[in-house]
C-alpha cells in the first residue's frame, strides 16, 4: 500500500519508469489491510541469560527498547549513541576502557524498526565477575546525562561523527538509495 522505489545512479528516467510500471504496475493495493504493529512488542522484560561453555573471550550484550522511526526522534539518539558509547572519548569508553580498565571493547548499535527500536551495547568483559560493577558504571552514566544534560563539546563532537559518517555513506550509489530509502 506503500512502497517505494529508490533508483541512483546514472540511469535513464525513462527506462526506470517503463521498467517499474513492467515489474511493479500489475500490483494494486490492499484497501482493507490496517497497521499492525509487530516489529517490537511491548511484553520485553530484563531478564539475564548466563552460557557456560568453554569461552576464551567473554562478551556481553544488554539490549534497551526505546521509542522507534516514527516519533522522529532519530537525531537525539544517534547523538546519545555517539556521546554514551560512541567510541574513544565517549562517556562508557573513558569510563570502562581507559579509567577502569573493566572491558576490553565496547560498541553501541541500533537497530531502528518503525514503531521501536532496539539499542545493543556489546563488550567484552575483561572478567565476567566484574558485570556488576561494569552494570553500575553503565547506569550512572545513564543517570548523569539523564539528570544533568550532555556537555556542549560532547554535542558537537556527536554532530561532527554524525555529519562525516553521512558523508561517508553518500560515497556509494548504495549508501544513497539506502539513505534516500
């Protein structure tokens, strides 16, 4: 009821259409179909799984449910993405990494879906016993930037990674259709 074609490149408008209208113009919508919203339920609950199994390198992931594509909040997130956990000079990785010395890596990704999205913090543990302390870290970062805001530099650092990472995905013809997407 509503795709969309997204087609970059050095192409011929023409043909793209005539080619469209071959492949895509025999298909009609469906008037009777209603939105269901399935890409995340509401019914997520913290829970804590624990393997054991012979593993020379412990790794860890906590997965946050937050509000998705729709409520256009994307930019906020993606600098929150950047200045939590964002790399060198974000606040986990000084925190983890360089003063504590309780992880060896540390990576922050989303996976944007519609009517939610899912943020996945993976590290690796330098050892598992320390989850606690490493959880407790996490959550007062959490809470600074919660109760006392995001410091200018680490908004315009986020925006400068945000804006050069465009850049980058603007290089190919499929990071543009992905975009434009």
């Amino acid at each position: 009821n509503n795709a969309v074609l997204v087609v970059v490149g050095n192409v011929d408008t023409n043909d793209v259409i005539e080619k469209a209208q071959e492949h895509f113009g025999h298909l009609k919508p469906n008037w009777s179909y209603a939105h269901k919203e399935y890409s995340c339920q509401d019914d997520i609950c913290s829970k804590n799984v624990t393997l054991y199994r012979d593993v020379q390198k412990p790794v860890a992931f906590i997965v946050f449910k937050m509000p998705g594509a729709r409520h256009a909040q994307s930019i906020a997130f993606d600098v929150f993405n950047h200045i939590i956990a964002g790399g060198r000079g974000s606040r986990l990785y000084t925190k983890l990494i360089d003063q504590e010395q309780l992880v060896n890596s540390l990576s922050i990704q989303s996976f944007n879906l519609f009517d939610a999205d899912l943020l996945l913090f993976v590290f690796e543990p330098r050892n598992i016993e320390a989850l606690p302390f490493i959880m407790n870290h996490m959550q007062q970062e959490f809470e600074g930037l919660k109760h006392h805001g995001p410091q200018l530099y680490e908004i315009e650092s986020a925006l400068q990674k945000i804006q050069s990472s465009m850049y980058d995905l603007m290089e190919t013809n499929h990071g543009q259709a992905e975009t434009i997407a």
